[in-house]
C-alpha cells in the first residue's frame, strides 16, 4: 500500500509539469473553496466535467452493428478547457491546484 502511494505522489509530481507548461488558468476556474471539498485526486476527477467526443468505429462495431453505427467516447474535463483530458493531466491539474492552494 505504501509502495502505491509513494508511486501515485511521484506520478503526480512528473504528471505537473505537463499543465504547468500551458497558458491555462485553472486557479481562475477552480477556487480554492471549491478545491477544498475534493477528498483526494480520484474525487477530483469523478466530479470534473464530462466530455463526449466522436471517434472511428472500428471493424467490429460496424460488423456488429452495421455501416450507419457512431461510436463515441466519454471522459473528464479536469483543466475546463472542453477537451477530453487523460489521466496524466488530471493528476497534474489537481497536483496543480494542490499546490496553488497549499493543500
């Protein structure tokens, strides 16, 4: 369990530079009240804004489902731009804010 944790805060730190590097102000979206009532990073993610994007259907579902089929994907908004974000930059939002507000 340790071992976990020791690895999901190094990750978080690496994850940061990431969002650090853009021009994007997620301390103007997020307050730091707001911040506040996330239990932990997983929390943060599970309550950020959904995005649904459309993407290539793949052989299978076509078979399956026929020419006419439209695949899609949903996922988290961490950093409120209105793209779909992976893990790895929402550890670093959240790292991100963790810092700003001195957590």
């Amino acid at each position: 369990m340790k071992f976990f944790v020791l690895l999901n805060v190094a990750l978080l730190y690496i994850s940061t530079f990431t969002v650090l590097a853009t021009d994007i102000k997620i301390s103007d979206v997020i307050s730091k009240e707001e911040f506040a009532l996330y239990k932990d990073v997983g929390e943060f993610i599970d309550r950020s804004p959904k995005v649904t994007i459309i993407v290539q259907p793949e052989l299978s579902d076509i078979n399956e489902y026929g020419k006419g089929v439209v695949k899609s994907l949903t996922g988290t908004d961490c950093d409120r731009d209105g793209k779909m974000d992976d893990n790895a930059t929402c550890n670093a939002v959240y790292v991100k804010l963790w810092l700003k507000y001195k957590r």
